[in-house]
C-alpha cells in the first residue's frame, strides 16, 4: 500500500534510479560521486548552501538515510537536491554511465548546463 510519502528524487526515475544504484556502490564509488556532485554548488544560491552546511552538521550520523552516515555525502545529496532540475537529470544520467562502466573515478566536475 503506497503511503503517499515521497523522497525528493522519486518523481525524477532517471534520477531515483541513480541515486538507487549509488547506494549500493564501493565506499570509494560513492566518495568519488559526492565530489562530482558537490561540483554542482556553482549552481546553487550561496544561501542554500549555507543551510546545506547547516543540514550537514544537524543529520551527520543522526539520520534514517543511507547517506546520513558520511557528512560529504549529505552535502552531496543536499547540493542535487538544491540543483535545478536540468541539472539533476544531467548529473544522474552522467553518475548511471559511470557506474555502469565502472568509471566512477573518472567522473569529470563540469559545468552542467
């Protein structure tokens, strides 16, 4: 039974799909990730990036989510999350081609327009 209840990403399958497969990646796959991910803050208001920082420091090994346990990875997540859309379909489509191939390291931090 659905219960209505939504995580940010799920209306996005591209996006839940990446984000999905991410969770189930090598400690050295996902740190590669949130740097990739954390690249995108250029595109994000200097006040939403404040409150990530904030976030980080309230939900560091406090919360329910898979990335709750690595502060670099709650920045990243916060950063996608605070990311235009565009630019979070670019950014899932460009993490599932990495992990697919096996090329997480090679994640280039680009622009993403």
């Amino acid at each position: 039974m659905d219960s209505g209840f939504k995580r940010w990403y799920d209306n996005d399958p591209i996006l839940k799909e990446a984000l999905e497969l991410l969770k189930l990646q090598t400690d050295d796959n996902k740190s590669a990730a949130a740097d990739f991910i954390i690249s995108l803050q250029e595109q994000v208001a200097q006040d939403v990036i404040d409150r990530i920082y904030e976030l980080t420091k309230e939900f560091e090994k406090k919360g329910n989510r898979w990335y709750d346990k690595d502060p670099v990875m709650i920045r990243a997540m916060e950063f996608l999350k605070a990311a235009p859309p565009k630019t979070q379909r670019i950014a899932a489509l460009k993490l599932l081609l990495a992990m697919e191939n096996n090329t997480m390291d090679s994640l280039e931090k680009e622009d993403n327009e």
